[in-house]
C-alpha cells in the first residue's frame, strides 16, 4: 500500500529522486486521492485553494469565465498532467482565476498546498519544476491567443471537432452547440451558423444532439 | 562603481538579501548595462536568447506577431521591471515567441542567461523569485485573453487611448492608426473606423498623425 502510493505520487515528478527522503515523505503524506464524476466543478474562480491536482485517469478542462457567464476552454489535462492554478495561493503573482471542471470520470491525486509550498520555498528542485509546469501552462494560454487572435472561426472550429473526436474516439459527438460555443468563446449562433455551413459542404451531419464527422479531409484541409 | 552596480542590481531583486555573498558576485558579474534607441528590436521571436532584461528606464513592448505581420502587444515593462522571456532559453518549457522592442530611449540591464540559469538551478529563492515574476506575466497576459475575448472593440480603443495619454502625459497622441491595430491585434481599417466615430461622438479630433483627446469623461464612460 505503501509502495503504491509512492509509486504513485513519484510519477509525475520527474525530479523525483533529487527530493530528499523527508521532501518525498512529506508530499505522499499531503496526498490524498479522489474521484468525480463528469461533470464536476472541481475548482471555481475565486474560490478557495484545494490544492495541485497530478491526473491519474480522466480528463479534466480549465477555463475561463466571464461575469456574463461566457466561457473560453484555457487547456485540457489528461493522465499525468499536474494542475497548479487549482493551488494559485501558492504564488501570490497569479493573480487570474481559472475553473477547472472534470469533462470525464476523472481520478486525481490532491497535494496540500501549504505542505507543497513550504517545500517549494527550500528545494530550488521543486520549485524550478513548478515554474516548468506554469511555462508549459503559459505557453498553452499563448498558443489560443494566437487562435483567437489569427485565427478565423471556421478554422477554429474544424480544429475542435477533430480533437474532440480524436479524445472521444468517434466520429459521433455528442455536444450542444451551446457547449462548443463555450470552449471556443463565442456565441451558439455563431456555432450553429457554422456547422450548418460545414453541413452544406458535407463535412458534417447534424442531428438532435449529435454531430457526425463525414469528411475528415475537408475538415483537416480548412 | 562597484557600490553603484551592487545597488542597481540587488534593486530589482527583494530576495537579493536572500541570496549568498558568490551568488550576487556572479549575477553582478553577468550583468551588463545597455541603452537603445526608440524603436530599437531588442528581442525577435525564435532569434537567439539575450538574457534577463531590467529596465532602468524607458520603456518596452512585449508584443507577438503572426506569420502575416500582424501585431498584439502583450504587455509593457517600465522601470523596476524584469523581462524574463528575452531568457526564455532559461526554460525549456517555455514554448512561444514574444518580441520586445523599446517604445523610448531604454536604459537596462541584461543579464548573462547561462548564469542565471547555474544560480537558479541550486537557488531556491532565486528559482521561485524567476516564477513569481512568470506568473505576473500569466497574470497580464490573462487579462489581454479576458479583454479580446468579452470587451467590445471600442472599450478597448477607448481604454489603449486613456493608457497612452497617461504615458505620455499628454492629450495630444501621435501615433498612426496603423501602430494602434499592431497594439489591439486589429486592422488599421477597424481603428480608422472607431476612432471617426469617437470623432463624431466629439470624444477626440483627428488631424493627420495626431489624435487629440477631447472629452476624457466620455472615454471614460465608454
């Protein structure tokens, strides 16, 4: 059991084995595993600070809102991904709210973030690979400002529904418009408008809450 | 000289005092002082990595440019502040490109980024310093993402000519529409349009290469 969870924990830090044996003991002390279901607000803007998540199976959305209540999808964190803006009171410079909900079944691993960030404040180890894993983060958040601001929508939105059936593992999926519309950060209608029109030129198949990816080729080529 | 240096490099640093006596030798050792031109592209995109940038004075624009030469500014550094991703070479994780140019004659440090690399690998203080200064850029360029996302572009403009005035202490603007879209992420024609309306609306007047600011409270409003 023991083991296990050492096993565990030890994964997703590839630093691992430059922690001392007090460093490791205390994370794997500060660690506690959950499970939610689909569709569970794990984090909210502005609310408390539960911790870093390290992902052991599911997949879990990061996203923005704004006081309307539009959405815009940050990034995705599948297996072995570590969340840390789940934790952001471990560095008084993050000063933005993210909400993190689980798009699947997801499992994770909760780390105190009082425990880790006292050890971040002695171990030039683990707080280098924190800064690795906000750079990676940030470099995510500077790829969909180049989408968004480049970018025209339909492309945008081929590029969703190849992804999104890629992590579904189907060409059938099973999504409003009205949610597409809050990962891309637009309005339904915008949506709706599009994927008629990617309707009309036989890319798609729309149906009561199903869209049916027909040509993938055309959709890779806009 | 050697007090003078001590002073201007330990100023950017509140953990300076944190640091050892041979970790401060060898950061001052590194640094090298530089003015440029307005104007000047003091860091491209994909070029080489310079090194930490610490202005003493002037001005920079943290800016990315698409393939087809258009522009959003990201953010700005003033005096006191530090431009980690001129280093980016620092962490491999980061994976985007960002130009910095000197929007006035600047005065700054760079410092040697192998250097500050070596120290912040074994500081912890330096290493959690360098993310604190990371997560004050997420934290800006989050907000530009909130701003492009929900904020009409004539809140935008009315906000980019309120900063600018305040930088330049000046109602009297002269900047091209051209330089504004490269600021907003635009097309000149979008600012052409806006900025005749705000004319009509009496907010500014236009005369070639200037715009004068009118009625600050109805920008304000805006």
């Amino acid at each position: 059991m023991e083991g296990d969870l050492h096993m565990s924990i030890a994964n997703y830090f590839p630093i691992w084995d430059k922690l001392d044996k007090e460093e490791q003991d205390r994370l794997e002390r500060a660690s506690v595993k959950r499970t939610v279901d689909k569709g569970t607000l794990i984090h909210h803007a502005a609310s408390d600070c539960i911790g870093l998540l390290l992902v052991e199976s599911g997949q879990l959305r990061a996203y923005m809102a704004s006081d309307e209540g539009k959405e815009i999808t940050l990034y995705r964190l599948f297996e072995q991904d570590i969340c840390l803006f789940s934790a952001s009171c471990i560095m008084r410079s993050i000063q933005f709210d993210i909400s993190i909900e689980a798009e699947k079944e997801t499992t994770f691993w909760i780390i105190s973030p009082n425990v880790y960030h006292e050890i971040m404040e002695d171990s030039a180890t683990l707080a280098n690979y924190t800064s690795q894993i906000m750079a990676t983060r940030f470099s995510e958040v500077m790829w969909l400002v180049e989408q968004v601001m480049w970018k025209s929508m339909d492309k945008r939105l081929a590029d969703f529904l190849i992804e999104e059936s890629n992590l579904e593992d189907s060409t059938s999926l099973k999504i409003t418009h009205e949610k597409i519309a809050h990962h891309m950060g637009t309005a339904r209608e915008v949506i709706t408008r599009m994927l008629k029109y990617f309707q009309r030129e036989g890319m798609v198949s729309l149906t009561r809450g199903t869209i049916e990816i027909l040509d993938f080729n055309k959709l890779y080529n806009l």
